[in-house]
C-alpha cells in the first residue's frame, strides 16, 4: 500500500466536492507531514476511508485482519478524523477531543463540522501518537484499573 494507495486516497479526495475536497485534502497533507512514508490505503467503511499505518491484529481466535492506525474519511454531515489508538482510561481519541474546537467524538473518531477551528498541530499531535503505538507492529494496550 504504497503509491498505490497514495494514489487511490488522491482518487477519494479528488472525487469530492468543494469545499470539502479541499478540507480534506488539507487534513490529508497535514497527516502526510507529520508521518512521512507512511504507509497510505483506501478502506471501505461505511464509505470510502483514507487509512494511515495499516497494521495487523488478532483476537482470541488468532488472526484477524488488518487495519489502519489512523483514518480520515468523507461523511455526509462531517469529517471523521480516527484513531485506533489507547489512552489512559480508553481511547486516545477521548483524551485529546478538547484540542479540537466543535467536535462531536465517538470512541474512536472525531467528527468535525467545522475544520477551520482545527489545529494542524492537534492532527499532527494525534497522528504522531496514534502511530506511536502501532508502528512497531499492533499491542494490545493494558489500561489502568480505576479505583
């Protein structure tokens, strides 16, 4: 997942309309800066999403697929910024949701309504340390036992 995938995430993005080509491919640049030669797919998930740092995971079972450590994608309403990655308490995602002004998160993803309120330094922050945690292939990250 090279060229080729950094071609196809040029596919998604120019397939788009303004402004939101142009808002995604911002946040696409800002993560490519931030993670040079990282490795870049299309998943489908629920849409076309741009996925940043594939890795491979197991369950109980064994083996279970491939992923990505960091994701962008179109939605109808809003961008979806994702992060696979653990914090603290649960995901990273829901550490960091005050570094980026007018979002709404789910677990794993913020959506934003509103990319102009957004940071570049909080995307690059997040994609640092979402990647952080996977690059040297996936671990299960242990979390803290609240008391």
């Amino acid at each position: 997942m090279t060229d080729d995938g950094r071609q196809a995430a040029q596919v998604v993005i120019d397939g788009l309309d303004e402004p939101r080509r142009s808002q995604m491919r911002h946040l696409h640049e800002v993560i490519l800066e931030a993670l040079p030669g990282i490795d870049v797919g299309v998943w489908d998930y629920s849409g076309s999403l741009i996925g940043y740092g594939a890795f491979d995971y197991s369950n109980s079972k064994g083996p279970a697929g491939r992923w990505f450590s960091i994701g962008l994608a179109n939605r109808k309403r809003f961008i979806s910024l994702y992060s696979m990655a653990s914090g603290r308490d649960g995901y990273l995602i829901e550490e960091v949701h005050d570094q980026f002004p007018g979002t709404k998160i789910g677990r794993s993803c913020i959506n934003i309504t509103k990319p102009g309120l957004i940071g570049d330094d909080a995307v690059r922050d997040l994609a640092r340390a979402s990647w952080a945690q996977f690059k040297d292939g996936y671990q299960r990250q242990e979390r803290q036992q609240k008391s």
